[in-house]
C-alpha cells in the first residue's frame, strides 16, 4: 500500500446471513479483496458483520453465548487477521463478544495482518437483554491517523462523539444496522421486504423507502452534523437487504469534516466505495475552529451532571420487549 497525501478508505455494504459466520467472512474477504485492487488501505463493515444482528433478539443467552466468541482468540479474529494479510488491508467488522466470564458484549474490532489492532464495546447495546454495556471510548492509530469507533445508537448520543473527537480521534468509524423501522418521528417506519424480492422489476419503490423519510432521509438529518461539529472524517457502515425479517437500505458513506458527502454505496447489490482522505481538511473545516473556542468552564459541570439512562427503542414491540429495561 502506498499512499501520497492522503488516506484511502473504503465502506463496504452487504446483506448478512443470521449467524452465517462463514458465509459473512467470505462476503468479507471478497469485497476486502476489491478494495484492497482499488487502492483502499482500510475497508469498514457493518455492525456484527460477522454474525448477523437482528436475530439476536431471539436468542437466550445459551444461544447468544454460543455465537459469541472471545476476542482476539476467537476464529473470527484469526480469519479476519487471514483476510488482512492475504489481501494487505486493515478491516474493521462486528461481532458478539464474551469475555473470560461469559460476559456478553456487542464488539466491534480493528484487525491487520499481525492481529488485533483495536477492540470497541458498544456502549448503548439493546437487541439482546443479555447484552451489557461498554464502558470505554476506544481511540488507536491506523497509519499515521488517530482513529475511533462508535456503533450505531452510541452516535446518537451526541456526547459520545465528541468526547471520541476531543481524545483525538480524526477519523470516526460508525457501523450501524439501521433506519427502515418504526418510531414517533413522522414518516419512520418498516419498509415492506417484498420491495427488496421485486427489486429488479421495480427498482423505483424500493429507492423511493429507502431514501424517503424511513431510510436516508432521516440519516441525513443528523449523521453529516457530527462530522461538521467535529472537524471529523466520519466513515458509516450499514447493511443492504434482509437482516433476519428487517429491511435494510445500505446507503454506506464517507463524510469529510465540512460535513459533505464524499462517497456513498447507491446500489442494492454487496458493494464497496472509497474515498481519499486529507488531513488538511482537518484544520480547514469550521468545526476545528468550534473546537478551539469552547468554554468548557460553562458547561463542563452541567454536561457532568448526575443523570439516569433512560434508552427506549420504539421498534420492539411489547412482545420483544427486554424484560427489566425501559423498552
């Protein structure tokens, strides 16, 4: 790999088979691979990439610890840690982790040709009551460039990413399994997983959900404003297809820090997109200078206020519901 000015990443989409761990590792070596031909140092997947997501919300914890693997020794590590050097890119992919204690966490992992670079533990985790949260942020170095990883809901939480960004992460990795699902906001909802079996006769209603209200309509509301307040690079991994019996509309991205979007999957198909990164850009985007004119004596003790999590996910309904949590 060699790289003049600037960094080049690629984010990659596919459609996920439920505890397939094989089948995503091969889906994960394949685009890995492209990308790797097309120049790409660096290739991004998906929340629990390797094993699937929203099928875990059936599972008891016999069966989610079974799908969970401990990390770095587990053989999803070790594959990855394969497909890193046979291909000479760094991956960063999801997983279900358990540690010594059979501990569940929701992981999301960097991992090169020498092994595990970096580990993330989900802070905000609710598909599984058996799930605990991370209690972390997770900053490492990837060529030069000082890297961070929030997943999914934790960037919802405006607070996670910058405090990410003000421990010096310029490049913020985002995987996610989201938008198409119900909530109070007005036009959410599921979108019909016929639409994705007629796609190829009827290409037209199935972008029209998938960028409407329900899908990237909704991510385009907030998703390039944590990369323009933070000065970031922000690199956002989603899903396209059938994610267990949810629908999901991939729309994977690269946004620069002046919160433009510099690369994003359009197709329905398993796809990659690559973009050049540029430090300079950094510096030139008006969040560095929002960086630099903070005044945390105003709010630093408001911000670090005593305070109950209270998490509501509107999608799961009373059935699914988690016992003993606010769902």
């Amino acid at each position: 790999m060699h790289f003049m000015d600037g960094l080049k990443i690629a984010t990659a989409q596919f459609e996920n088979r439920s505890g397939d761990k094989e089948y995503n590792l091969s889906v994960i070596e394949s685009l890995a691979r492209k990308a790797a031909d097309n120049g790409a140092g660096v290739i991004a997947f998906h929340e629990c990439s390797v094993t699937g997501y929203t099928f875990a919300r059936h599972l008891s914890r016999e069966a989610l610890t079974a799908v969970a693997e401990r990390i770095p020794e587990g053989e999803s590590i070790q594959r990855l840690q394969q497909i890193a050097g046979d291909c000479d890119i760094i991956i960063l992919a999801g997983l279900f982790e358990k540690d010594e204690e059979d501990r569940l966490y929701k992981a999301y992992v960097c991992v090169d040709k020498n092994g595990l670079v970096a580990k993330y533990r989900k802070l905000h985790p609710f598909i599984n009551p058996h799930l605990l949260p991370g209690a972390a942020y997770c900053v490492f170095d990837i060529m030069g460039w000082k890297c961070g990883i929030l997943i999914c809901y934790d960037n919802n939480i405006v607070e996670n990413v910058r405090a990410t960004r003000l421990l010096g992460a310029e490049i913020i990795f985002m995987p996610h399994v989201t938008m198409c699902t119900p909530s109070t906001r007005p036009g959410a909802g599921f979108v019909d997983p016929e639409l994705w079996y007629n796609r190829q006769k009827d290409p037209t209603s199935l972008r029209l959900e998938f960028d409407g209200m329900k899908g990237r309509d909704w991510l385009m509301k907030w998703l390039p404003a944590r990369a323009y307040d933070n000065a970031a690079y922000i690199v956002f991994a989603n899903p396209i297809g059938m994610d267990d019996d949810q629908l999901k509309n991939g729309c994977s991205m690269i946004i620069d820090p002046y919160g433009d979007v510099v690369a994003e999957c359009r197709s329905f198909e398993d796809s990659f997109v690559s973009a050049e990164l540029y430090r300079e850009h950094l510096q030139k985007a008006g969040g560095y200078r929002y960086l630099n004119a903070r005044r945390p004596e105003l709010y630093g003790e408001i911000i670090g206020r005593a305070h109950a999590a209270h998490q509501q996910v509107v999608w799961l309904n009373k059935k699914e519901a988690i016992p003993g949590s606010d769902i």
